[in-house]
C-alpha cells in the first residue's frame, strides 16, 4: 500500500500544470543539499583537526559543549519549517485506505526529510575519525553516535507536539525562555551543562538509552494525538473561533477597498500562516544585525541589501504571496465580480503601511551607524515606491496554494512559487537599487545614493495609477490559471 501511496504522489508530480518549475526548484534543491552535505562533511572534519591541532582537546568534549545549542536551534527551525504534509493527505481520507495505513504512511515521509537525516553527514565522518584516526572505544563513538541521533529524533516528534498542542508549546517555550535569561544574567552556563550531559553519551555506559527512551515516548504520543485527529472536520481542519466577529468601523469608508484590508487584518489575527509572515516581518528588523557579522557586509552592496530585508520583511513574505492567501475561496470570489483593482489596492496599502512602521522602527540603528540608517531608510523609500509593486507582480505568477493553518507555508510554500518570471522580477527588486546606491554613492556621496532611491521611490508613487494597470491586466490575464492551480488544494 506505502508503494501505491508514492506511485499517487509522483503522478501528482509529473502531472501538475507547474510540472517544469516543480523539476526546475527541485534540481536546485538537489544542488543546495549536496552543497550543504559537502559543508557538514567539511565541518565535520574541520572540528575534528581543530580541536586535536589547535586546541589540544577531546573532539568529543568539544562537541559536546556546545551541541545543546545547536539542538535548540535544530527545534527552532523545525518547529516553523517543517511541519504535517496534509495537503498530500487530505484527498486519501476519503478512499477505501485504512487511517493507520495513512498516518504511518505520513510519519514516514517525515524521516525522508532533510531535517531528520541530513545530520548524518557530519555525525558519520566525525564518528569515523574518532575511531579511525583518533583511536577512540568503536563501543563508546557508536554508545554516543547513538544518543546523538535520538536526540535529533527526539526533536522531531517533539515538533509534531508542539504543532499541534499549543499547551506543549507553551510551556516549551517558557521553559527555553527562562534557561535563556538565566545564562545572560550569568546564573547558567549553558555549555558546561552541554559538555556533561552530551559527553555522557560517549563515558558513562546506558546513557545514550536516555535519549532512546525520550524519543519512543514523544514518538507514542505524537502518534496518538495524530491518529486521533486525522479527520477533515477535527485535526485537518482549519481552527476555528466561535461566536467572535471583527470590524475595523474606520475602514468602511474607502468601499470595497476597506473591506478587503478588514479582511486580510482577520487572516493575519487568526491564520497560523499569515502570523507567521507577520513575525517574520518583525523578525527581519533585526536582520541589520548582521552588519557586525564582518566585512562582507561591510560593503554598499550588502548594506542596501539588509536594508531591503530591514524593512521589507513583511512586504516580501506577504505581498509575494498574493492572491495564494486566498487561495481557499479563491474560485468564489472570482464568481463574485469582484474588482481587482481594489483587491490589490487592499493588498498594497498594507504591505505600505507595515513598510512605513519598519522604517521607524528600524531607527534604533542610528546607534550602530548614522550612516547605516540612511541605507535603511533609502532601502525603505525603494520598497515603498518601487518593490511594494513588483511584489504583487511576481504573486500574479505563484499559484502554489496556501494552507492558512500551516506556519511553512509562509516561509516559501514550495516549488510551485518559483519560475522564471518571478526570477526575473528579483532583478529590479534587488539588484537595481544595490547597484544605483551603490554607483550613486561612489561618484556623488552617501546624500546622493539615499536620493537617487528616493527618486525611484517618488516616481513610483507619481506613476501608481498607470502602474496599477498593467498589475490589474498581468492578474486578469493569469485569472483561470491561477483558478485551476487552487483547485487541486
């Protein structure tokens, strides 16, 4: 049955209307894990040398210190990156297939996930080294290889919970939370609990069943709470909130427009995902950070780069995705003449007005560089004028429907958003303004550079209505297309 179940999988693959796009992205997935099995092979043997050449250490002592960490932020990027394949699932509920028989199935897939056994690749050399080159207990490096990838196991199950019990994550969360204050108040050190616990693994005998053992009871229980939710009007389900209506009274006044922008500000207080673009978007005005990161980022280039991120984070994780975010009743409302001009109106001013925020947010960089701000804020002025249409643009091209009750798919949704036309329409998105601020200010100053995106900015605004018009047009023409690809949600 497993067989019969992929068999469907792949004729969804091969038979979707984006069946090129789909092979383009997943060739140049298959590069990027290879280029990131070729980095975690090449740390491993680095950490490896290092701590034997340089720092006269055990490798183990030394990974052990600080792998807690890495396990943190392991759960972290599961926890919003990976998460259920329902929108595979769904159409399996209703064929004569056992509900065990899908839910296995469904684990499955899970451990075929990079997350779960991509780390074998640095795990396996490491391991290797130790008892190959190093002479380390082959008994103890397999007692500690085995602690190590229940952790990772550990982990992953642990995501399921957290996805689905908002209880677990509460307290999860609190729980990091406190241990993360604890440390910087200098009350923990986090990394000698790290080296005891972790290299315990390796010395003291049965200790690596620990994290065995944590992992089949995590397993069980996601299990259980999976089986007993796997329907479509219970776990699969969008959530609900019942008896509550929302109006913003103020927005009725622009017509139509204002009932779309009430509209998208319900999906962003109720929607897993669309909170998600927005925590993104608050999570991008730290981004800057990384001009202390070294001097790649020291240059015109990247520093507009940040910039762009700095206050458009919410721009390029909500605007990209329009019309996806209605992806559910998308078919309906098209049955309703609706006016598209409006619609993206709607869309536009508030991915404007959350790019407006950012750049008065993002002044706390005044602090870092007075400078530094400036390339914020003529980043801003670009993406106000220029990128918050080129968002909408690019969405008219990504037909990959959106499950509002998803976190991932707000982080990028799969193939189906990426073809060449959006690759095209990152041209003038980011490489235009890196390159005019960037000449501007080689050949007239910093004053110039923040102008010369200024003006950009400017005659964008000054050309909207003309602008809107061929977005409108691009939205009509890709109008039945986009129907067919929400269909097969």
């Amino acid at each position: 049955m497993y067989g019969k179940l992929l068999k469907l999988e792949l004729l969804s693959f091969f038979r979707n209307p984006q069946f090129g796009a789909n092979l383009a992205m997943k060739i140049l997935m298959g590069f990027t894990y290879m280029w990131l099995g070729v980095s975690l092979v090449a740390v491993a043997f680095g950490l490896y040398f290092y701590s034997r050449e340089e720092l006269n250490a055990d490798p183990v002592r030394i990974f052990s210190k600080y792998f807690l960490y890495y396990a943190v932020a392991d759960l972290v990027i599961r926890y919003f990156m990976q998460q259920m394949p329902t929108q595979n699932i769904k159409p399996f509920l209703s064929q004569n297939i056992s509900k065990k028989t899908i839910v296995n199935y469904t684990i499955l897939k899970i451990f075929f996930n990079f997350f779960n056994w991509g780390y074998l690749l640095f795990m396996i050399p490491f391991c290797a080294l130790l008892i190959f080159d190093g002479g380390f207990s082959v008994v103890k490096v397999l007692m500690f290889l085995t602690g190590i990838m229940f952790v990772f196991y550990f982990n992953n199950f642990l995501n399921i919970l957290l996805n689905k019990k908002n209880a677990v994550l509460y307290v999860v969360a609190i729980i990091v939370g406190a241990i993360g204050i604890a440390e910087y108040l200098g009350y923990l050190k986090l990394s000698d609990y790290s080296e005891q616990i972790f290299y315990s693994f390796y010395e003291v005998p049965g200790m690596f069943l620990i994290p065995v053992l944590l992992t089949a009871l995590t397993a069980y229980l996601a299990y259980r709470n999976i089986l007993a939710n796997f329907y479509l009007d219970r776990g699969l389900e969008m959530e609900k909130e019942v008896g509550k209506t929302e109006n913003i009274e103020f927005l009725n006044r622009f017509g139509t427009m204002g009932t779309f922008i009430n509209n998208d500000i319900r999906l962003l207080k109720r929607s897993k995902a669309a909170k998600s673009a927005l925590f993104a978007g608050i999570f991008f005005l730290f981004y800057g950070l990384l001009y202390f990161s070294g001097k790649a980022y020291s240059t015109d280039f990247m520093r507009i780069f940040l910039g762009l991120f700095v206050t458009g984070g919410f721009l390029f994780m909500f605007g990209q995705r329009v019309p996806a975010w209605d992806s559910s009743y998308y078919q309906l409302m098209m049955t309703q003449n609706v006016p598209y001009r409006d619609y993206l109106k709607a869309k536009w001013s508030l991915v404007v007005l959350a790019t407006s925020i950012s750049i008065f947010l993002a002044i706390f960089y005044v602090f870092i560089s007075w400078e530094f701000y400036l390339t914020i804020f003529a980043a801003g002025l670009y993406n106000l004028g220029v990128n918050s249409y080129l968002t909408l643009l690019a969405g008219a091209y990504n037909k990959k429907p959106i499950d509002l009750n998803s976190r991932a798919k707000s982080f990028g949704g799969g193939a189906n958003n990426m073809n060449m036309k959006v690759v095209l329409i990152l041209i003038p998105q980011m490489g235009v303004p890196m390159a005019v601020f960037a000449v501007a200010k080689y050949f007239f100053g910093l004053e110039m550079a923040v102008a010369s995106l200024a003006a950009l900015g400017l005659i964008g605004f000054l050309l909207r209505d003309k602008i809107f018009d061929q977005i409108v047009k691009t939205y009509k023409t890709q109008k039945y297309s986009t129907i067919s690809a929400f269909k097969k949600v």
